[in-house]
C-alpha cells in the first residue's frame, strides 16, 4: 500500500473507532485469559451498521461521525429521562438561542412539578442551518417513585418524554441484607408427579412450593416460564423463548381449570383419554418429549375453552385482558399466525408486523384463534398466581422466584411484535471464555439501545411487568446484558463480535422499580467475564449478585467462605453444570471432550479440574465439614459437606438444586451445543437412574438429609 494510501487507510480506520466509541461499541475487550484483544474494523462496520450507522466508506463514517456529534442538538427533549429518587439530577434541553422555554411535570398521581432551569451555561451551535442553544433544568428532588411525563413548551410548541423516577436501593430486596435464608432451584419442566402429563407443570410447582415450604424454604427459583411456538414441536431450551412476556401453556394442569368441571361427559372422557395416555410418561427416566406432551394438552384445552364461562369468570377474563392490553392482542395474533401460515409463506410476508394491513385483516379472520390463545394466557396467569400464593401460605417470606432469559427466537413472538427496537443483521452470544472456549452463539436479537430508548423503555417495562405479577423474585439469566452484550454479526463466528453497551442507568433502575412496585427481589446472574465495577454497582442498588461454589476464587485459589458476598444468592451448582454429583466425578470435562468443545489437549483439562476441584474440597475440609481423606467421604456426603459450607457465608441466599438433593447426575445443559446433546430434556431421577417423582419427595432419604444438613448449618431447627 502507498504512503498517502496507508495514511488515509489510517486516518479513516481512526475515525472509524472515534465513531464506534460514539455509538458505545467497544473498539477492544479484555479477554477471559487477560488479554486485550482489538476489534476488527470489519466487526466495527456490521455492527454499526445493524445500529443503524452509516459507515461502510470513509464518507460515511466522516458524515456519521458529524451525526453522532448533533443528534442530541436536534431535539427539544431527550427521548426519555430516567432518574433515581432523591438525587440531583439535571436534563439538557435544545431550543433555537435566545428563544423562551418553559418546563414541568406531570406525575402519574395527578399532581404537577414545576422546573426551574440552572445556570450551565454551554455555548451553542449551529445545527442544520439555526443556531441553537442548550438550556439546562434542575429535577425537583421530592418526585416519587413512577412513570411520570415531562413536558417542554418552545415558541408555542409543546414536546413530552418520559420521565422515570426509580429507586436508589431496592427496598424488597434489601430487607433480606440482615437475614439468611435458603430456597430450592429446579427446572419444572423435568419436576413431574404422578398427575402430570409428562412434563412438570404449574400443578407441579404449587406442590413443589408446599413441598419445601414446609422444610423451611424461602423460595422456589424456576427455570424461565416463557412462552414457545403455540404448536408442536416446540423449542426445549426455556432460554430461547418466542417471548419474554407471556408464559408457556405447556405448564398448565387441564384439570384446575374451573371450567373442566363443567365439561360434557364425552368432552370429560375424552381428556381422561389423554391424560391417562400420557401419565405413564412421568415414570421414565428417558428423555422428555415437549411435543407429545403439548399436543395432548392443546387438544384438551381447546375442549375446556368450549365450556362457557360464569358471570364473575367472565368478568376476570375481561379485566385481566384489560390489563395485559394491546400487547396480549399481538402476541395472540402471533399465535395465530404461528400455527396456520407456513414461515416462509407470502402471507407472513405480508402480515411483516402486528401493525401491517395485512394483520389488522387477519385479526378478523382469525378471532376465533386469537381469542383461544388470549384465554390461555389467562389460565397461564391464574395458576401461577395460585402458585405464589400457595407459597406464601406455606410460610415462604419470597415465594416463586421466575427467570428472566436473556433473549428470544430470531423467529418468535417478540422478533415479531418488536421488530422496531431489535437490533438486525446481529446476534447476541459470549466470547471465549475458560468454559467455552470457542464462544458461544445464542442466536438472539439483542435489544438496538438508540431504539429501546425512544420507545421510552416501554416494551421492557411492560415484560417484566407482566413476569412480576404473581412473582416474589426474578432472577435476571446474565444480568451483565444491561450493561452490554455481546453482538456478533451474521455469518460470523462467536469469537467475530463486539461489546456494545447500554444504558445500565436506565436499564437497572427500571428492573428495580418494576420489582419493588410489585414486592418482588431481584437476584442478577453476574457469572462469566465482566468489567470489575459492574458488580459494585449491582451492591449500591442493591440487585443481588450470585456466587457458584467452584467459581469462586482469588489470587490465592478458592475464596474463605467469609470472603463471600452478602448481597448474593450462593449455591454450589449451576444449571449449566453437571449436578454435584457429576461435577464431582469430572463428567463436565468427559462430555465436553466428546462433544469437541476443548481446545486444549482432555489430559491437561483433567488434571486441570482435579486441580481446581481438590483445592474447593481442601477448604471445605479445613472447615472440618470432611472427612481428610477423600475414600472416608461417600458422595452423597461431600455433597452435603459443600452445601454445608456455602451456609458458612454471609449470603443472604442460600440455593439448592433439586438435582443435587435427591443425586441426579446427568448434566441438564451443555453450553455452546445445540443438537449434540438433548439439553433441557433430563427429567429428575436419583442416582439409581430411576425417575423421582413429587409425591415421593417428602419420603426421599437424601432430599430430607441435605434439607437438614443446610439447617442446621444455619443453626434452624
């Protein structure tokens, strides 16, 4: 390349930087292994471009850099303002220089704040031709809690933004600070009793909440709920829903639906058929079958639908459709969609999204449809409502505490219906890290920051609202999203892409108001590689972290137990771990060698993880929780001893896998695979093999013995 070539290449590859820097996409990254590692400019353009930046030559990066400078110039008010309570905060507004402006708020109670502008004074510029200024105003410190309007009169022109104003530490959560208390975590699809249909259900949670609570539980943490396709087959993974916001109707129990009571004797028999088919289903220990499962129970629904409802049951329907508003309607329609029209077909073309003229004709065409999925989610929400409080009444202070996945389907609901603040051309996943250590693709969109934020977080707000209803927890699946995400470009491999970050501010501050208005803990999943400051801010709003016993290390090999997080939830295990018992026989290492997912040679990854394993084991001895000799110590004792151990922390949670309690040893999920190996499909089985069912868990020798290891290790009775 010639001299005045390469300076150019130069200048244009720097300004290509400049303008990423702008756009919040990181030009470099720190590696699992400590390295900083440059971002192509290759990644920088495909980024950019799905962020809707041009910038493919150096005209346009130099136009886009330009942009990127006056975009805030160009409007009156921000697209929205997201606050704490009772901190200064200031607002930047931009008006024609010299021009008159007046604010104020308009809060959702009703009542009205006037706001005084503060002398900040800016110089201004010259934006498309007029010369503009930028005036500063000062919030009122007293505004409560809530979504609020802030208005801005200019000239005669009135413009609004939302103003949110959210909590600057977690109430619900941080009573917990000053207590311990301890909860299971299960995946409740493979959580099965001798009335399920071969798949655990909300049923299966009600008793699984009565179950523990009378253990001493505080809380039952599940894997996602949200919804799947609307028909089989549908997606295994609770983690790659078509939606965030709805539930999944495979979980319902058909025979709590009142309406089944009422049924017509053939209609009656016909379910019993079904059920009867299927109940044989949850005495196997092999594979989970969602669709079998799902078919059955959709042809049972659709009959109980039939069955007219009650005055008072009609009008809770007509108040809970009220309540979920146009986005239930869309989803419905989604449905609707989903399981009449091919994916590829010119009607799906046409109905491009849930305000095209093409699906405003379809949502006639299709009442009957729609109305059915509309009803489903109302069964959905019933019962889940009926699960926390069961547990409740069983004396749990949380109760059901929900997960938050960290995406949706390409395909799904929510690509669909949110079309206008998804990022295209992208993908979320993870980089290489020391488990994964060819990256990970997860194959979602990711939310387009620019996008999420003009839309005044609305969509956000309404998911989790709709996941908080009857919840008394959420756990956030890699809360680290809310910070950045790991963006890769289609058609590019997972160690091809680039953090791009978001406003956390806003992001966590609404999350906290959402669950503190509704009594609910957060508890976010910080695994995994982050900048250091992410987790004090997590502690100062008081989101609680989560700390897994193997993971948890220094500079001088595994923490002290005292050296753990209060904020914290602290188990041993991990869903995406073998359970203990696995874990301690080394099959994460043997099922990754089998699955071609080491890049170093299986000798030294072994040795490797004895290493790491022995050396948690050592701790755990000095505590005398073992025995010194590892042959002393059976597994099921070691297993103890390690949950043993996590109650010697501060943590305010403590979490115990059901897989552990009762000695399942096959490994639920195996990160960066999606064929190669059936996740989310091991229903919970012993260490015989043999399936264990929910009515046997209060007679089951190992499940009541760590219960009462983690007691009294508490000192509870």
């Amino acid at each position: 390349m010639a001299g005045t070539e390469q300076i150019q290449h130069d200048r244009t590859d720097t300004l290509l930087r400049e303008l990423a820097s702008a756009h919040r996409v990181a030009t470099s990254f720190w590696g699992f292994d400590g390295q900083e590692r440059a971002v192509s400019s290759q990644t920088l353009r495909k980024v950019l471009t799905a962020l809707g930046v041009p910038a493919n030559t150096s005209e346009e990066v130099e136009t886009s850099l330009a942009d990127a400078s006056l975009e805030p110039w160009r409007r009156l008010l921000p697209p929205v303002v997201v606050v704490r309570e009772r901190q200064e905060s200031r607002v930047p507004l931009h008006v024609p220089h010299g021009s008159a402006l007046r604010v104020w708020i308009s809060a959702e109670d009703g009542r009205r704040f006037d706001v005084a502008q503060t002398d900040d004074w800016e110089s201004p510029r010259e934006v498309d031709g007029v010369l503009t200024g930028r005036a500063t105003f000062s919030l009122p410190l007293g505004l409560p809690l809530g979504w609020h309007t802030l208005y801005a009169e200019n000239e005669g022109r009135v413009s609004e933004c939302p103003l949110v104003v959210t909590p600057a530490r977690l109430a619900t959560t941080d009573r917990l600070q000053d207590s311990r208390s301890w909860g299971l975590m299960a995946q409740l699809y493979s959580v099965r009793s001798s009335r399920s249909w071969g798949i655990g259900d909300f049923a299966d949670l009600n008793d699984l909440g009565a179950i523990s609570g009378a253990e001493g539980a505080s809380f039952v943490l599940v894997n996602p709920l949200h919804a799947a396709e609307p028909k089989p087959p549908v997606e295994d993974s609770p983690y790659l829903p078509a939606t965030r916001r709805f539930f999944n109707p495979l979980y319902v129990r058909i025979e709590d639906i009142p309406e089944y009571g009422y049924l017509e004797p053939a209609a009656r028999e016909e379910i019993e058929r079904l059920a009867d088919r299927l109940h044989p289903a949850n005495r196997a220990a092999d594979l989970l079958d969602r669709a079998t499962s799902f078919d059955a129970k959709l042809a049972a629904l659709r009959l109980v639908f039939a069955v007219p409802r009650s005055p008072s049951r009609e009008r809770q329907y007509e108040r809970f459709r009220a309540e979920l508003g146009r986005g239930l309607d869309d989803f419905s329609l989604w449905c609707s969609l989903a399981e009449t029209l091919p994916p590829s077909s010119a009607e799906w073309a046409a109905a491009s999204s849930p305000s095209s003229r093409r699906a405003d004709e379809l949502r006639e065409e299709l009442a009957d449809r729609i109305e059915f999925h509309r009803w489903l989610q109302w069964i959905c929400d019933e019962q889940l409502e009926r699960a926390q409080r069961s547990a409740k009444q069983a004396g749990m202070e949380i109760g059901i505490v929900h997960d938050l996945a960290v995406g949706v389907k390409l395909d799904g609901a929510d690509a669909w219906m949110l079309s206008d603040v998804l990022a295209k051309g992208v993908t979320v996943g993870a980089p290489p890290d020391v488990f994964n250590q060819q990256g990970q693709n997860w194959n979602q969109p990711p939310w387009h920051p620019a996008r999420l934020a003009a839309a005044g977080y609305a969509p956000y707000r309404d998911m989790l609202r709709t996941i908080l209803r009857h919840a008394g927890g959420i756990r956030v699946d890699h809360i680290l999203g809310l910070f950045r995400l790991w963006w890769i470009p289609e058609g590019g491999g997972p160690e091809e892409g680039t953090y791009v970050y978001y406003d956390h501010e806003a992001l966590i501050g609404i999350l906290a108001l959402e669950a503190q208005r509704a009594g609910a803990i957060v508890v976010g999943e910080d695994l995994g590689v982050f900048e250091p400051w992410v987790r004090d801010y997590l502690s100062e709003r008081v989101i609680f972290g989560t700390s897994i016993l193997w993971f948890e290390h220094d500079d001088g090999g595994p923490l002290a137990p005292e050296q753990y997080r209060r904020a914290c939830l602290t188990s041993v295990n991990t869903h995406d771990l073998p359970p203990t018992a696995g874990y301690l026989a080394g099959e994460h290492v043997k099922l990754r060698e089998s699955l071609g997912l080491l890049r170093r040679p299986v000798e030294e990854e072994r040795a490797a993880d004895a290493a790491e394993r022995e050396a948690v084991l050592a701790r755990v001895r000095e505590r005398g929780l073992l025995p010194p000799l590892e042959s002393e110590a059976g597994v099921q004792r070691t297993v103890e001893a390690l949950y043993a151990f996590t109650a010697l922390t501060p943590s305010a949670l403590l979490g115990i896998a059901l897989v552990d309690a009762v000695g399942e040893r096959r490994t639920q999920n195996q990160p960066g695979t999606e064929n190669e190996y059936p996740n989310w499909r091991i229903p919970l089985a012993g260490p015989d093999g043999e399936a264990i069912l929910l009515d046997e868990l209060p007679r089951n020798e190992r499940f009541g013995s760590l219960l009462k290891t983690v007691r009294e290790a508490l000192g509870e009775r």
